[in-house]
C-alpha cells in the first residue's frame, strides 16, 4: 500500500503575543496543540469546530505559509515542513488553496486570463503560449465560466463567479490537495450549492483531496467523506462521516451537532446547550480542553489529559469516558425552558 | 387588529448608475406576541425593510413610500422627533454585527442606562439597576462586574446579548433582528436563539427576524415572508411553507440547503442548484422578478407580473402557476 496523500504528524503551532503594552514577557497563543491525521487520495476529511479553534492555522501550515513549532507535516512520503524555499516550488504546485474571499487573494488588476495563466507559467505547465492559451480556455470551461469574460477584472463579478476563479486558479497548477478555507461560507444559498456541486464534480473528475474547512455543519455532512473535529487546537474526536454524524463519541461533537439548526419546522430535538464560550488558547484549561463546558465533567477530566486514541473503525476520540450517557432531561421537549429560570450563560 | 401593518412599502435609492428600487411594493403584517421571519438572499432588500420600519433610511439618498402603520399611527408621516420616543422603546432593533449599536467609549451599563433614562424616565442609580437586571436577563455571568466593561472587553456571544439586553429594556412591542446570530458559531446561536424565544414568551414581544438560514427560520418563527430582488414571493406560516413551497424560488432555496443527516442513508444526492444570480435591481423588471432564473417561466412570466395571491389558508404566492389548493399530504 502506498503512503497516504497527506501526513500530518503531532502538528504544533505556536503564535507569540506580547503580555501587555509594557510588558517585556511574551506570551503563545497554542493555535495548533498536536494534531495529527492523513488523507488518502482522492478523499475529502473536513476540519470543524467552533471558530478560533484552529482549522485555518492548521491549513496555512500545510499551505506552507509560515513555519511550523513543531510536528512533521508530510506530503506523499516527502516531509515537506523543512523544505528550503527554493525546493519547495514543487510543493506548492501540488497543495492549492481557495479562500473564503477570493477577491481578497486576486489581484483587482489583473484580467481572470493573467490570474489564471499566472500559475501555469509559474509551475511551467505550458510549452507553448498557444497551450497556454487552450489551458486557461479550459480551465473557464471546468468551473463553468463563460469564455468571454476572461478579459474581465475580480470586481466586476459576483461573489460566486469570483469563487469559481478562485478554483480555476487553484485548479491551474494540477494539484493533488487543495484546501478549500470557508470556501463557501459566504456565499448566498442557492450560489452555495453551485459551488459545492462544482467542488464534487472537481473532486471525481481529477481525483482530488480536499481538506475541507468550514464551521457549517450541515454542508460539511453532505460533501465529506471523513471528519476531524477541532477544539482550542487539538482533535477530539476523527471518524468516517457516517458514524460521526449518527453516533457522536466525543461530548463537544455532541454538543456541536446538537447546536445545527434544522431546516424542518417542529422537529423534536433536544440540543444540548453548551455553556459560556470557548476558553482562550493563550491558557487552555488543564487536562481535557473541553473539562470547563462539559455536561459530563468528572474530576479526572481536570487534571489528566485524555489520549487520542482509536475506538472503533477509523474512529478516533479524545475522551476519558467509553461511552457517552443519556442525555438528562425529556427528549420530547425541544426546548426545555422552566419558568422563571434565568438562562444561566 | 395586527401590531404592524405594512402597505406596498417602496424604498429606493438613487444611485449614479439609476434608481435601486431596493424594496419595490412590499405588504405584511405582524400580529401581537408573534415571530415572522423574512428570508431571501443578500441583495433582496431584507435589511432595507427593516431600516425602513424604523426609518433609519438615510433621505437622500433613500426614499420612502407606502404606510408603516404601528399600533394605530403612520410611522412614515410622525415626526423625526415622534419617531425617537417609538425606536428603542416601542420598536427596537438588534443587528447582525453588535458594534454598529453599540458605543464603544460607553460602558455596558452606561447604553443600556441612557435609553432607560431617555424613554422611561429612570433615575442614574434606578437605571443602572435595571441595567443589571436586564444583563441577568439575557445570562451575562457577573452582571454588576460586567456593567462597568466596554464593549471591546466582551466576547462576540456576550456582545449580542448586551444588544439583546439593550433592545429590551424598555419591554417593546416588538424587536426587529436583522440577522442576530449570522456572524455567531452555532453553539452561541443555539444560547442566542434559546435567550430570544424564551424572553418573548416573558415579555409578549412580536419579532421579526431576519435571517437567510432556512434552519434558524425553522426553529422559531411561526410566519414566513420570502423575500426576492426586493419583492414578497410568498407567505405562509412555517411548517405549511416548508412542506409545501409553492413558489419557485422558494422551492429552490429549500432544495439547496442539505438537512442533517440527509446524506447518511441511502445514495448521495446532488444539491439543487438554482441557476445564475439574482438581478441587479436597478434596472426596471417588468415581468416576474425570478423568470430570469425558473426553470418554469413561460413569456408570461417575462411580459406579466404575477400578482400576489391566496392559493391556501394563509398561504400567499405570487406565481402564475403556482398550485391552489390545500397542501397534499
Ligand atoms: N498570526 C497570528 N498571530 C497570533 N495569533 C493567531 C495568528 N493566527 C491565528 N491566531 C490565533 O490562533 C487561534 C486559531 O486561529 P484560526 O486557526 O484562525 O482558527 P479558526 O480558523 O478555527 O477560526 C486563534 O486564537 C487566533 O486568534
Ligand atoms: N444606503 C444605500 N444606498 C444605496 N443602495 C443601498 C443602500 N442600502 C442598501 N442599498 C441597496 O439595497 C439593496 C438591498 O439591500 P439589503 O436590504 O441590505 O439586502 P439584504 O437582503 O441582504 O439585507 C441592495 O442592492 C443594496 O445595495
Ligand atoms: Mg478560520
Ligand atoms: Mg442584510
């Protein structure tokens, strides 16, 4: 068996803030805490969780876009988190990215022909201008452009046209992963469908990886094949979708799920609420990160870290409990308010 | 008798480029004590309509026309000053990003104390009492610790419910929320959404919310109005629209959100998409404002607008060719 895509190994990210205004001692944002996980080919894993808790960190690291605290980030058996600038060029060509806003990450200058023809050159892609010229005419055709727009400017489209450059472009260096950071979260409904549609039709035409970055959940379930949930900069919980999604093992999976709002009037559901907000990552709680808001919180949980370990097929969780209990309270209420309660935060 | 009553409100805006007819024509009502959620996508005038309630529309270079009449008097014809003692007291507004309402050199407990003091009368210390009170109101921990913060000390979940906690103090009538979790990770939205319905059912307010998230809409209004390109398309009260939408658009929109858990059982499914974009409003449409992306729209459509109308109990849509009838089960 060959080597996974994507090997990320014990990933650390540590960003210095200063104490204060005055203050000579610095302090770390512990962005990325050990993360580890593998994609394989052609597969899309989901990276979610509340905001802050990583994801993008986790992507820009793989991106190459800064260097790494520690860990090993390995990409088709070649580490690539050491690689000197001038070796890295392959790399690059091989891992793209698309933003949540293209428009800040094209150029307004340039027409979508240089955006597109500018990685083909780069990547020396194209022998001749007129095999450059039937790539980028190509390329229009893959995200469903129209050709004759290509000597336009990133203003003069609309936020989904300009997320389909933004893939074209990605698409024009013939990676083999792109890592798709809220590529969709801002766009309106029915544009985010198009798009969605667009990155599956992608993904089974040229055998793509994604790693798909997104805080909402419900688009995540429809396009992933596997997910890793973040929390404060570590990973609680990494399954298939399939058993993620209909049998949580982690209580902040749980309780993130049971958040997402369905589209379907009086459905019975009984979200478990979770208080307060998610602590700072300059000083992660002790023990398990999530220990301060979670339901079933017992005095270990404070003081011993849980391991990552493997609890089923594919299944990864970070938990001391085995199994997660009922949930108190009566399932047929959604919303369970007792009079004069104040809602505690 | 409705709370609010709204006739063929038209707020436009003149721009370099032509008239924007932002919202062009819109009629509703609100009822005492009841949630009605307008949705549509960005750009359809949602936000326009709710700062046209509260006449927060900059004239020039907005205009607008219609009636907006609230409790029995014509907001559009009161007065700049009349209209001062009904914001934040009668009707108030919390928006999607908290800092556009908030003061950011005011401490919490000085906002909420000013319009008490403002709309009620209150004394300082009266004020900063019922500040407190508001802020246990609305789950802020600490509440007399937080009363002294700025608002840049809070987090973006705490922020919302200062908005919350502001907007309510004076027991309105009815709150207008434009997009209130938008900008919220889904478990704050849950404690915020939570917050709302249960403060309603104390206070009695009506709400109209403003979301594009068909979930959130799901969850707590009893009425919906969609929205698009600056017209009503259809109403109906929640479940009867999302088990039968009977307007293309909005068929459109409910195919394109996946449901949770959908795609776990049995083969993927590909998401509906509704083709093209919505169109720019400055130009003049004459036909039906959606012909341009229905797969149904037939010269009719493109020559006539269809009007609005009742095809079902409560339930209003402007097709042509949209079914009458009872909903099949
Ligand atoms: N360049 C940076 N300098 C300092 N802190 C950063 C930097 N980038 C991200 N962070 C912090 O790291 C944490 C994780 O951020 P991010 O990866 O963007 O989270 P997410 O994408 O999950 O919302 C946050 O607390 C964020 O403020
Ligand atoms: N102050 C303004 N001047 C000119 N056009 C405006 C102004 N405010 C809103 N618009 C336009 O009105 C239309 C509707 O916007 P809005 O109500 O904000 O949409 P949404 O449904 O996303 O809330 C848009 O075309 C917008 O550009
Ligand atoms: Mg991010
Ligand atoms: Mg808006």
């Amino acid at each position: 068996m060959s080597a996974p895509l994507l090997q990320v190994n014990d990933l650390k990210k540590h960003f210095p803030v200063r104490g204060g205004l005055f203050s000579r001692k610095s302090n770390w944002v512990y962005a990325v805490d050990g993360v580890s996980f593998e994609v394989e080919r052609g597969e899309t894993l989901s990276l979610v969780g509340e905001s802050g808790c990583g994801k993008s960190t986790v992507g820009r690291a793989i991106l190459r876009l800064f260097d790494i605290t520690a860990g090993q980030v390995v990409l088709d058996g070649q580490r690539i988190d050491g690689l000197s600038p001038r070796n890295l060029l392959g790399m690059r060509r091989r891992v793209q990215v698309v933003f949540q806003d293209p428009f800040s990450s094209l150029n307004p200058r340039m027409r979508v022909r240089d955006i597109l023809a500018e990685p083909i050159r780069n990547f020396g892609l194209a022998k001749s201008s007129a095999e450059l010229e039937a790539r980028v005419l190509a390329l229009m055709d893959t995200v469903r452009l129209p050709r004759d727009v290509l000597d336009r400017r990133p203003h003069e489209f609309s936020g989904g046209q300009r997320q389909r450059i933004g893939i074209a472009r990605a698409l024009a260096a013939e990676p083999e992963l792109i890592v798709c950071d809220e590529a969709v979260s801002a766009l309106d409904v029915s544009v985010k469908a198009q798009i969605v549609n667009l990155l599956q039709d992608l993904q089974r035409e040229f055998g793509l990886a994604l790693l798909f970055i997104s805080h909402d959940l419900a688009i995540v379930e429809h396009m992933t094949h596997r997910v890793a949930v973040m929390y404060l900069g570590k990973i609680v919980e990494m399954a298939p979708k399939q058993t993620i999604f209909s049998a949580p093992k982690h209580p902040y999976t749980r309780a993130l799920l049971s958040a997402v709002p369905v589209p379907e009037p009086g459905a019975t559901r009984s979200p478990t609420v979770l208080k307060g907000d998610v602590p700072s990552p300059i000083n992660p709680p002790s023990g398990c990160r999530f220990h301060t808001r979670c339901p079933f919180v017992f005095d270990r949980c404070r003081t011993e870290e849980p391991e990552f370990r493997l609890a089923g097929d594919g299944e990864w969780v970070a938990c001391h409990l085995d199994a997660l209990p009922e949930l108190p309270g009566p399932p047929g209420d959604p919303r369970p308010v007792p009079p004069n309660s104040t809602p505690v935060e | 008798m409705a709370l609010l009553e709204v006739q063929n409100l038209q707020t436009h805006f003149r721009t370099p480029e032509g008239i924007n007819r932002a919202v062009d024509g819109v009629s509703f009502h609100v009822d005492e004590g009841e949630t009605l959620a307008i949705v549509g996508e960005s750009g359809c005038g949602k936000s326009v309509t709710s700062m046209s309630l509260m006449r927060l529309i900059p004239e020039p270079p907005g205009k607008i026309a219609g009636s907006i009449r609230f409790q029995d008097k014509d907001l559009l014809q009161l007065s700049e000053h009349e209209m001062r003692a009904i914001r934040g007291n009668d009707i108030s507004m919390i928006f999607q990003e908290p800092m556009t309402s908030l003061n950011p050199v005011l401490t919490v407990g000085r906002q909420i104390g000013e319009t008490l003091r403002m709309h009620q009368g209150l004394d300082k210390q009266a004020a900063l009492a019922r500040a407190i009170e508001m802020l246990t109101l609305v789950g802020i921990p600490e509440p007399a610790r937080r009363v002294r913060e700025y608002p840049h000390q809070l987090s973006g979940g705490m922020r919302q419910r200062v908005m919350i906690a502001m907007a309510l103090a004076c027991n309105p009538k009815l709150l207008i929320a434009d997009e209130p979790t938008t900008a919220l990770d889904v478990t704050i939205q849950a404690q915020i959404l939570r917050l709302m319905l249960d403060l309603k059912r104390r206070v009695g307010a009506a709400i109209v919310l403003i979301t594009h998230d068909l979930g959130v809409v799901a969850e707590i209004a009893e009425r919906v109005m969609v929205m698009y390109a600056g017209r009503k398309v259809e109403e109906a009260p929640v479940a009867e629209l999302f088990r039968s939408p009977r307007h293309p658009y909005t068929q459109g929109l409910l195919g394109a959100v996946p449901k949770l858990g959908s795609s776990l059982s049995g083969a993927a499914r590909r998401l509906a998409e509704i083709p093209g974009q919505v169109p720019s409003l400055k130009k003049r449409i004459d036909g039906c404002v959606f012909a341009g992306r229905c797969a149904l729209a037939t010269d009719l459509c493109r020559e006539v607008a269809p009007g609005l109308e009742q095809k079902a109990p409560r339930h209003i849509v402007a097709c042509h060719y949209a079914p009458r009838g009872a909903a099949a089960a």
